[in-house]
C-alpha cells in the first residue's frame, strides 16, 4: 500500500537488529575478557 514508507520501516528495522547484535557482542566480550583487562590495568597503575 505505501512502498515507500515499507521500505523505510524494513530498513529501520534492520538497523535495529544490527545494532542489538553489536550490542550483545560487546557485553559478550566485556563479560569474558572484563576481569583479565582490570588486572592487567591495575598492575599498570600499580607500577607507576
């Protein structure tokens, strides 16, 4: 009925989706790998 407007909401719509996977790869990652980075940052504070 309105193609134009269909189109556009897809393509919102598929940013979306693109954008929450993003997301949920880098809480992934920041869940795995947070400890060993604030380890590694406190020795180099503490090294200073």
């Amino acid at each position: 009925m309105f193609p134009m407007a269909s189109a556009r909401g897809q393509g919102l719509v598929e940013y979306a989706l693109i954008m929450l996977l993003v997301a949920l790869i880098v809480i992934i990652i920041l869940a795995l790998f947070g400890p060993a980075v604030g380890d590694l940052y406190s020795t180099i504070v503490s090294g200073i």
